[in-house]
C-alpha cells in the first residue's frame, strides 16, 4: 500500500508534495505509524535503544 499523505514537520500542514511543504517550505514526512508485526526482527535493537535512553536520562538526574 502506498502512503500519499505528508505531514510538515515544521507547520504541521498536510500535503500530497513528497518533498517539500508548499506552505513553509520544511520537510514532510509520513504521519501513519509503520505497521504491526508479531515477528518483528528490529524489536531487539529498539528495546536496547530503549533501555539505554533510560539509563542515560536517570545517570542525567
């Protein structure tokens, strides 16, 4: 399935452009979260990523 809408990371604005927001001029980029899957082969790496953000935002206070 191909995404058509874009969301501004600037202004917020949506749009159908694939690279620039035609109000602003910022980036655009996909609203829609990625899909779902039971076997997802990324889930170690966003866990460590996870963790290790947490640690480093205790170690901060």
């Amino acid at each position: 399935m191909v995404w058509l809408m874009r969301r501004c990371e600037k202004c917020g604005n949506y749009t159908m452009k694939r690279n620039l927001c035609p109000h602003c001029g910022g980036q655009v980029r996909l609203p829609h979260p990625p899909k779902f899957s039971p076997d997802d082969k990324y889930l170690k790496y966003r866990m460590a990523l996870k963790l290790e953000s947490q640690q480093s935002e205790r170690d901060l206070h």
